[in-house]
C-alpha cells in the first residue's frame, strides 16, 4: 500500500496557512473563515464574515459543534 503523499493534519494545516494568507489579501483583511468538519456542518462548512461583527457567532458556533 502506498503511504499518502500527504496526511490529514498535514493538509489542514496546509490549507489553513493558504487561507489565512489569502484572507489579507481579500477585503483588507477585515473578514475571517469559520470552517466546520462537513460531518457537523448542517451543509453550511464554510462561513465568512466581518472579524468585529463575528466575535459574538463564534462563540456560538463553537458550542453547537461541541
């Protein structure tokens, strides 16, 4: 069997740093990503938003995928 080129972690945290640099390149840098595994999601995975306006929906959000 051949070994992935690329594990799980190693891809999130891959995709994490290719997101955040492209968040400082969109918008000013004034909006942020709320990423959910696809399996707790609802169908809503990804999320945008206004990083000031966001504060109150993450902590939110954060309870309800625990």
């Amino acid at each position: 069997m051949m070994e992935p080129t690329e594990y799980p972690v190693e891809k999130v945290n891959r995709l994490a740093r290719e997101l955040s640099q492209a968040l400082d390149e969109w918008m000013e840098g004034e909006f942020m990503a709320v990423i959910l595994p696809k399996s707790r999601s609802n169908g809503h995975s990804v999320q945008f938003g206004g990083i000031d306006a966001q504060k109150q929906a993450i902590a939110v959000m954060a309870a309800q995928a625990a």
